[in-house]
C-alpha cells in the first residue's frame, strides 16, 4: 500500500499554498497499527508500535528525515526552539510549542482534545507547531510562540499564517469557573468572546480565544484559518481524551520547511 495516498492526514489550505512548507495533522485511523494510528509513546501505549506508525505518516508527508523532533508537554507556555545542535538532546526539554527555521527539521506536538495550532512566516522563514489546552490558552502559549519567532528568527507576524487544527470543540469543552477566572485574567471583564454558559457549568471555546490571541500578537484575521473539527464528537477519526478517556492514543502536529 503507498501510505502517501492511504492516511488521511488533515491539512491547511492556506498553508498548502506556501511550497516551501510541509504540515498535516495525523488522524486515528481504525485498524492501523495495534492503537489506530496513535503516535503518543507514553505508557499503556505500544512505544515500538507509535514509532511505526510516526514513521508510516512521515512517510505520507513525504518528509526525509527520519526523527520527528518533539518535547515533553506540560500544559504551560514554554517555547523550545529547534536548531541543530539541539537535535540531539537527551532528554526531550519541557515546553508545549516548537520553533525552527531550518530546513529539513519536523517539528511534532501530540493532542488529543487540546488544540494545535501551526504557524509560518514564509518570507523568514520560521515555522512552528503548538499544543493549547485551556492552560496554554489562558498563559497566551500562542502570543509567547509568535513572540519567540520575531525575536529568533525576525519573523513578521503581519506576514504570518495561523492553522487552527482539530480540538475538542466549545459543543463539548464543558469547564469550571477556575477556567473562566484565567480567560478573564486575559481577555479582561469581558469573556463572552469564548467562554458562555453551559448549564451550571460553562462553555469554552478553545478556537475563538486562540484566534483573538493571534490577532492580538499581530497577525491578520485573514491568515487564520480554522478546521472546525470537533475531536470528542468525531471520535472516530480524532483521539479524545474526553470523549474515550486518558488512556487514548495521540496524534500529531507536524510542520516542517523544506
């Protein structure tokens, strides 16, 4: 089977449009590997069986290095940023986006509910991949990575494009007043914009606060774009913390220049 036209990776329109960009969003596919499709090495899951399968959707990116660089995600705002003589760390450093503006470098961040969300600025070049949970979102992991790109890379956030991938959707994302208590710290009195309320809990929404983070670091509401794809309710082809508890599989955020 050629697994470049097999796995059904998710993609940006905007982003397909930049030649010198390679991304796609891996799915949880039925049957494929011994956990459809998860890529997440942490236990209970299949360590040698994820690395197959990071391999099988590297291969349907058409990428050609062999390692996918990712980190050890811990739901904070901390920005790693990729250069060559951190390829090799280790011990995957703490943080939940990446940043690289070498060519030939596969940035990977690994969700299941949380959103991702990848940037390029095309004419730095620089590109980045982040994980926004409702953590991330309230610390402006979004605004700290476009941020970073401009002071590393003199990346221009006007110039930039946003891809707002598959998330648990604000029809399923039920939380606390602990989360509207650190929307508010950001937003101001005002939340409406992306929390309501959701019978005696609330509603938040993971895409239109990322999106209003996005445009207050500068870049044009017209370069964001947004996939609009609930994980929870497209449980069989996303992985969903909620929707199948903790110990679902992951998939993944890739970008990569070439």
């Amino acid at each position: 089977m050629d697994r470049k036209l097999a796995l059904p990776l998710c993609r940006s329109r905007l982003l397909s449009e930049i030649p010198h960009v390679r991304h796609g969003i891996t799915r949880r596919v039925e049957g494929l590997g011994k956990a459809h499709g998860n890529i997440g090495y942490s236990a209970p899951r299949d360590r040698d069986d994820a690395a197959a399968m990071r391999e099988l959707w590297r291969l349907a990116l058409d990428l050609e290095r062999s390692e996918l660089t990712g980190v050890h995600q811990v739901h904070g705002a901390d920005v790693f940023v990729v250069r060559p003589d951190t390829l090799a760390l280790p011990v995957a450093p703490k943080a939940d986006a990446l940043i690289a503006a070498e060519p030939g470098v596969a940035l990977l961040t690994l969700h299941a509910d949380c959103m991702p969300i990848i940037l390029c600025d095309p004419d730095a070049p620089a590109v980045a991949t982040i994980h926004a949970g409702w953590r991330g979102t309230t610390l402006d992991i979004a605004g700290e990575t476009v941020k970073r790109m401009v002071q590393e890379f003199g990346a221009d956030p006007a110039g930039m494009t946003a891809f707002l991938g598959p998330s648990i959707g604000k029809c399923c994302y039920e939380v606390g007043t602990d989360v509207v208590d650190a929307w508010r710290d950001v937003y101001g009195s005002d939340v409406a914009s992306a929390i309501r309320p959701h019978g005696d809990r609330w509603a938040f929404d993971l895409d239109k606060a990322n999106r209003w983070l996005l445009r207050r670091a500068g870049l044009s509401d017209d370069q964001i774009e947004s996939s609009g794809i609930c994980t929870r309710c497209g449980g069989d082809d996303w992985f969903s913390h909620r929707g199948q508890g903790p110990l679902t599989g992951r998939f993944g955020s890739i970008v990569a220049l070439v």
